[in-house]
C-alpha cells in the first residue's frame, strides 16, 4: 500500500537504513566525502552516491564545499542540512521560562527568557509559553510553525493517569486539570512534558559524563533536590511520573516530615537542599553568608568552601557532603547503579572536591560502591536536555526516508 513504511528486508527499508546510518554518521562527524560516507558506511560508491543524491532530493542533506590538501581533484563535502527541520525546548521554573530552538544538526539558533515572577501571575500558563517560544522563535529568525517538536521540563511530573502536574505545588498556574488541552490547542506541534531533573539526565546521557552507561543516577540539586534514574538505558519514570522524587525521602538526621505534598518538602530536601546549605554555614560561623535566593547563596557558599583546605568552610563542605551520602545510600543500595553523576549548581559547584568527599563517605554507608562523577553539562542542562529530547523524535520523523 502507497505511504506504508515497508516491510522488513525489502529494498525500500534497506535504503530507509542505510539512509539514516549516513545522515546520523553526518550528525557525528560533520562534513564526509562520498567516498568517506561509503568506507564508514560499507557501500560501494555507485551505491553511496544514490543514496546521497537521493538525501540531497529529499532536503535532508546538501554540499558544503571541497576537500582540499589531497592528492587528485578535490572531493565535494556533504552535510546534514540544518533547515531541515526544527525543535525547542523549554526549562520552567516559578520565576523564569527559558527557551531554546535548535536546527536538526543541534546546534542552538534561538532563545529567549521570560520572567514569571511571584505565586499570581499576570499572565496565564498557555501565554507564558507561547510568549517564551515565540521570544526563542523570533530570535532564530523562524515562525511558530516552523518548530516540528517541543518538550516542556518542569519540576515535578505530569501525571500520566490524570494529566495532571504532580510533586510541585510551587509552580503556580501549572496545576489545571484542562491545561495540557489547552496548550495542545494553542501550539501547532507535537509537545511531550519531561521532568526537569530527568532532561539533565538525558543531557549528561547524550553529551556528558553519562555517554556510554546503561545504568545510572543523576543526584541533582539547585532549587529543589532530586534524583533521575536510568535502568537499561531508559529513564525510570514510576507509575505516577515520580520516580526519582528523592527530596521527600525520609532520611536520619532530620525531623520526620509529614504531608509531604502539602510541605512540598521532605527529610532529604531538609538535610541536604539548598536551603539548607547557608542555614548550615551559618551554624559552623562561616563568614559573610551570602543571601538571596537559596540555590544561589549554596552554590556560592560550596564553590567557597572548596578553595579552603580548613577551617570553618571545610567543616561546612564535609558536613555537607555526609549529608548528601546519607541519602544517596538508600538509592544505591535499592538500585546499584554503575555511576552517580552529580548535578545542579549546589553540587557543580564544589567540583571534584565536593565529589571526593561524597564518594568516600558514601563507601561507608552504603555496601553499593558505584562511581561518582561531576556532571560535564553546565550551561542550561535542563534546556539541554529537552533540546536532545525533541532532536531525538524529530530526526526519527524527518530522517524516516521510507515513508
């Protein structure tokens, strides 16, 4: 039947797989030569220049120049074409939404930030997303339409039986149970929801210190502390969305914290967030607390403490770091993964310093020892993420050349 992806084994999805080896080898090295595309391929060169004359028919691929500095005439260089389809990505918090749109390549053509400030807003959830898009939009010299995809991070997780957002009473607005309608109604893409911790996970997945490993946790810690969990090379959502919601996790060391949801807190969030770090500091006498907001003030104060060799700011990153293994040794022992990677600005912050101190005091707690790691993906991993996660669905989709 005409449009149908074809059948296993027949020339059409033999073509559909090489053509996607081809443009993925693109995607990873940039620039090949018809004759490079083949060796790294294994097809022969009248083979590799149907299929890039056939890519190239298709809007997929296009030429970028010549090699140069070889013996023989110069060889035309083939590339992913980047206006080949678009994506965005979206990192929501109660005070900002932070866009981006990429081109199909990944490389980042637009973005914007728009304010979300206090527990009213001005503005409707639908308008500050379509506002923020559209900023990262007009930036990327693109229309609305032009976006194939987009993937929404936001704390907490939309339930998949209700709809509904869950673990995040703090993020005002996002709690209608229309609102996933809504937007559908409002953007003319296809739109996924992921948790914002789970996005820096994919991030660290496809680009940072988690390329390679099947099975790992991500320990992230900025405005809230949280965990993602990735079994068998796939994140681990839970029935609800909320696996990897580690902040309400009842820890020693701390009070017992009940009703969770209506604190939106929790014995792990209390030991060990953010907002506990310049509470800490100040109880150890370490000078010149900063204020402000918390995930700010840790940040500073860990990234201070770990230039000290003693004193006060030492005491405070070892205080810190035990508290950050003591409930990190209830997930490895339940999960034993193979890596923990270390995340969020109030952990990065400390560097390796801060790593060392968890690992060892985490080799006392838990009979799991996994190896812990800082993660590579500083800037914007929760955008990141969601900009790996919609490229990923889109070159699915664009790159499927046996429709």
């Amino acid at each position: 039947m005409a449009g149908t992806a074809g059948t296993p084994g027949t020339p059409r999805v033999l073509r559909a797989m090489n053509d996607r080896a081809a443009l993925d080898l693109l995607l990873e090295h940039g620039p090949l030569s018809r004759t490079r595309i083949g060796k790294l391929t294994g097809l022969s060169k009248p083979t590799a220049s149907q299929l890039l004359a056939r890519l190239e028919a298709a809007g997929l691929v296009r030429v970028t120049g010549t090699s140069e500095g070889r013996p023989g005439p110069n060889a035309q260089l083939y590339a992913v074409d980047p206006t080949a389809a678009y994506a965005a990505g979206l990192d929501v918090t109660p005070d900002r939404i932070r866009a981006a749109v990429a081109d199909i390549t990944g490389r980042t053509v637009g973005e914007h930030e728009l304010p979300t400030p206090g527990r009213h807003p001005a503005q409707p959830v639908v308008q500050q997303v379509t506002d923020a898009l559209d900023g990262a939009v007009k930036a990327a010299g693109l229309a609305r339409s032009d976006v194939h995809r987009l993937v929404i991070g936001t704390p907490g997780a939309f339930d998949p039986n209700t709809g509904r957002l869950r673990y995040a009473s703090h993020l005002p607005g996002w709690h209608s149970p229309t609102l996933l309608d809504e937007l559908a109604a409002a953007l003319p893409m296809p739109v996924e929801y992921e948790n914002d911790v789970n996005l820096a996970a994919i991030a660290e997945q496809r680009l940072g210190a988690a390329r390679g490993h099947a099975d790992f946790v991500l320990l992230w810690n900025e405005e809230g502390l949280g965990a993602a969990l990735v079994l068998g090379g796939r994140l681990h959502r839970g029935w609800t969305g909320g696996a990897g919601e580690v902040g309400f996790l009842p820890v020693p060391g701390t009070p017992l914290v009940r009703q969770v949801a209506k604190a939106n807190s929790g014995g792990y969030q209390e030991l060990a967030g953010s907002q506990a770090v310049p509470r800490l500091a100040r109880e150890l006498g370490v000078p010149d607390v900063p204020s402000g907001p918390h995930s700010e003030a840790a940040a500073a104060l860990v990234a201070r403490a770990a230039d000290h060799a003693s004193g006060p700011h030492r005491e405070l990153l070892q205080a810190y770091a035990t508290r950050l293994a003591t409930g990190l040794a209830s997930l490895v022992s339940v999960l034993d993964p193979e890596l923990v990677v270390l995340s969020g600005s109030a952990l990065t912050a400390g560097g390796e310093v801060l790593r060392a101190l968890v690992q060892a005091e985490l080799e006392e707690l838990a009979a799991a020892r996994p190896r812990l790691v800082v993660g590579d993906v500083r800037e914007h991993p929760v955008l990141r993420g969601a900009l790996e996660s919609a490229l990923a669905a889109t070159r699915d989709e664009v790159f499927d050349t046996s429709r």
